[in-house]
C-alpha cells in the first residue's frame, strides 16, 4: 500500500458542474473515473474528497493530486 498518490495526469480536468451537486474527487489517483472517484481507493489509505459546486459552470480539478488547493488545481503540476 502506497503512501503517495498515482498522478493520473500532469494536467486539471475541465470539468462542467452543477450548483449544489456533490462530486467525491478521487486522491488516490487510481479511478477510472478521472478525476472523480469509483472506489479503486479500497486498499489504499486515501478516501474521495467531497466538494459541492456553489456556481453551475466550468470548474478545473486536479489531476496531478500535488494541488494544495485539493480538489481545484493549483498549478503543482508544473513542477512535477
């Protein structure tokens, strides 16, 4: 079991929201599902992180799973 996530891409994902909708991003980086979670976290000890939209619109999530801002990117993924 790894302690560091599986940077899915060294790119945010584009990824058009609803207001008030919940999506559970994936931080394992093992999901199928980019960048949102399908339980491939199981043996690991990451868990999804829940995040509800307040605006419909574009949002960009992590996909690296270095943001510091988690689940939105942040840019870290310059610097891998």
């Amino acid at each position: 079991m790894s302690d560091k996530p599986v940077v899915a891409q060294k790119a945010p994902y584009a990824v058009e929201v609803e207001a008030g909708k919940t999506y559970y991003w994936c931080s394992c980086g093992r999901s199928k599902n980019q960048p949102f979670c399908d339980g491939s976290h199981a043996e690991t000890s990451f868990t999804p992180q829940a995040w509800t939209a307040q605006n419909t619109g574009t949002q960009w999530f992590c996909g690296c799973k270095a943001s510091k801002a988690a689940p939105m990117c942040d840019g870290s993924h310059k610097n891998l």
